[in-house]
C-alpha cells in the first residue's frame, strides 16, 4: 500500500486503499485520524469523503487499521 504525506492543508498521513470506480485519478485514503479521504492525483490535494459504493478497495483489512487506530 501506498503512503502518502501530509500536505500543509491536511495535517495527517494517509494510506491509499482503494479507487473511485469512475475516476481513476482520484483514490480512496485512509487517514491516521480515521477519516477517509478522495485523493486527487491531478493536483495532490485532499477532501473528506464518506466511503460509498462509488469506491473501489483494494484487498485491504480496513478493521485491522481502524483497530491500530483505535477507531473502531
């Protein structure tokens, strides 16, 4: 999985999980704080997101991490 840093407007880490099922340039990210995220590769830039069917996971263990958050 990829990992991507934070940038100066979002003040966490993210792992990439997934992609949006229309829209390859934007991918799902998880967040440290537990929030998901729309990833835009076109800019680098950030947004919360709601996970949907519109996502796309790759063969990850999301509880697993929510659970090393402790988020869950």
């Amino acid at each position: 999985m990829r990992r991507t840093q934070a940038t100066l407007d979002s003040p966490c880490n993210y792992e990439v999980i997934g992609e949006h099922l229309n829209d390859p340039t934007h991918l799902l990210a998880l967040g440290d704080d537990g929030q998901f995220y729309s990833l835009n590769l076109l800019d680098g830039q950030t947004e919360p997101t709601e996970f949907g069917d519109q996502w796309v996971m790759d063969a990850y263990d999301l509880h697993e991490k929510l659970s090393r958050l402790h988020l869950h």
